[in-house]
C-alpha cells in the first residue's frame, strides 16, 4: 500500500511539474576560451580579450570575437548580456551572422548585431544596417541606416523531384 502511494505521489509530481526532470540538461554550461580574463567584480563585468570563443549549448548560440564583455546580475552568478567587439562571427542552428559588434541578452533569447552586419542561410543574405534576432520566435528584423536601404538576396528552393538541370529550350 505504501509503495501505490509513493508511485501516486511520484506519477503526480511528474505530470504537475513536466519539466523538473530535464532542468539539469537545460542548464548546459556556457563555455568561454580567450586568450586573457580580466574581471571586475564591482561592476559585474568579465571582459574577455584575444580570440574568444563563447558557446551557449543550451540556447544553441556560439560567438566569436576579438573582445567580449559578460555582464552579470548583482551575484555574478546570472549572465543578463554580452557585448561582442570586433571581427564578431555567430552561429545558430543553420544560420550564420557577421558584424563588427553584437549584443546578446540570453534570457530573451535575443542578438542585435550591428556594423555591416550580414545575416545568411544557405545561399540566402540579408545585410542592412541593424539586425535583429530573435532566436526564441526564429524571427528578425532588418533596418537600414540613413542613406542605405536593406538588401537580399534570395535564392528559389528546389522542390523535391523537380529536374536539376532547369527548363529546357
């Protein structure tokens, strides 16, 4: 009787709570290599310089830069943004980005990415002066600067069982 209601009780928790087996393994580290650290924790700064490298395994997010700054909550224990600085390079699923300086706020799972930024996805780019990612919603949002307009390039997607070769004259 003792063992029904303990499975009862397990079972319960299980279907209340569908999430609480898979917090640990949605809490994947985030993972940083430069070439030197410097923190400051009066202002809750970690600034990262010389070919950092930061992947965000649990969001999918990887960013490469020459500096990244990592500003965090008044613990020091929670990531609210990053700045990348310089020759920045992300990646997320199959799409790809470039700028010379991207913002990244991780809990709304947003990137801003600004200085010729160039977004891709396959043969398909977008370039403007500002570009938005909203990761969660897999959407973006493009602006042009003042005197430059938003461009892309979009290539048509081939159907499945349509011929390779084009039409034929």
């Amino acid at each position: 009787m003792i063992r029904v209601r303990w499975f009862l009780v397990a079972l319960g928790i299980l279907f209340l709570f569908p999430g609480a087996p898979r917090a640990a393994e949605d809490r994947s580290p985030l993972t940083i290599s430069a070439d030197t650290l410097e923190v400051n924790r009066k202002g809750r700064v970690a600034t990262y310089r010389g070919n950092v490298a930061a992947n965000d395994r649990s969001r999918g997010i990887s960013i490469l830069a020459d500096q990244i700054e990592f500003f965090f909550d008044e613990r020091m224990e929670d990531l609210e943004r990053a700045l990348a600085v310089g020759n920045v390079r992300l990646s997320y699923g199959e799409r790809r980005g470039v700028a010379e300086q991207a913002e990244y706020y991780p809990v709304e799972s947003r990137a801003v990415l600004i200085g010729h930024p160039k977004v891709w996805q396959d043969n398909d780019v977008i370039t403007g002066c500002r570009i938005t990612l909203l990761f969660r919603e897999d959407q973006s949002r493009v602006e042009g600067c003042e005197g430059e307009r938003v461009n892309a390039i979009l290539y048509p997607k081939r159907r499945e069982g349509s011929p390779t070769g084009g039409p034929r004259k």
